[in-house]
C-alpha cells in the first residue's frame, strides 16, 4: 500500500500534501524536523490521509489535491475539522 497525505502546519495552517509507503515512519520524520520541505511549518498534525493500492495512484492523488479542485475538495471534506463545528 502507498499513503497520500495531508498535514496541516500549526505554524502557518497551510497544508502539505505528499505520499509515501510508510506512513508512521514518514509522519514521524516530519515531525522531527528530518523533511526539509516542512522542518520550518512545525507543529504539524496529520489530518487526512488515503491508502493506494499502488504508487503511480498515490502520486496522481497527491497531484491532483494539490491542485485547485484538489484543495476545495480537502477543504469541504475537512469543513467541520477545520472550522470547529
């Protein structure tokens, strides 16, 4: 199985999206500060993430939320998450 992922930055709350096929250990990383891409965004939580049955999936899903679409699908998806309600 491959993750696509979302977290969320306690710092800025913007997200980042990205996949991998170890989802603890990855999450992990980021939290420590091992990804560049995130090592400046934490506090960093996991909020969404989808299992694939494959890698070229993965990063096609990943592609597409980081599109246009991709973020309003996320943002309706997490409404009550990220609004409180």
């Amino acid at each position: 199985m491959f993750y696509t992922y979302v977290l969320l930055s306690g710092k800025d709350r913007n997200f980042y999206t990205g996949y991998t096929k170890d989802l603890k250990l990855r999450f992990e990383r980021h939290k420590k500060g091992q990804v560049d891409s995130t090592k400046n965004r934490r506090p960093l939580k996991l909020i969404y993430y989808e299992a694939c049955l494959n890698q070229q999936d993965a990063t096609h899903r990943e592609k597409y939320l980081k599109r246009h679409y991709g973020k309003m699908f996320l943002k309706n998806r997490l409404k009550s998450y990220l609004t409180g309600k």
